[in-house]
C-alpha cells in the first residue's frame, strides 16, 4: 500500500515539473520578444531629435520593468 502511494506522489510530481518548464518557456519567449522590441525602438530613436529621445528611453524603461513585475508574480505563483 505504502508503496503505491510514494509511485502516485512520483508521477504528480514529475507532471508539476513538467508544468514549470513550460511556464519558463512561455517567459523565454517575452524577453526574447522584449528585445525584439528594443531593437525596433532604438532605430526609431536614431530619427529623432535628442529631446524626445530621452523622453522615449524613460517610457521604454517604465514599460519594462512592469513587463518584468509581471514575470516575477508568475514565477511567484508556481
């Protein structure tokens, strides 16, 4: 009986790992998604005047740290 119950707790927890892995995955692919984003952005920079420059950057900076907050209570929730 005992020996039942301790395969059962195996296999579910290979199955949460399993779930883990995907959800890092999926947040692989925002950051990679973020930088794509970066790149646009700075060679649209490249065409402004030096003001509004500075003005973007900080907005840019504002959005990614709330992207990466949104990352970090994912990885809280697992």
């Amino acid at each position: 009986m005992l020996r039942q119950q301790q395969h059962h707790q195996q296999q579910q927890q290979e199955q949460q790992q399993q779930q883990q892995q995907q959800q890092q995955q999926q947040q692989q692919q925002q950051q990679q998604q973020q930088q794509q984003q970066q790149q646009k952005q700075l060679q649209q920079q490249q065409l402004l005047p030096l003001h509004q420059k500075q003005q973007q950057q900080q907005q840019q900076q504002e959005l990614q740290l709330h992207q990466q907050q949104q990352q970090l209570q994912q990885q809280q929730e697992l």
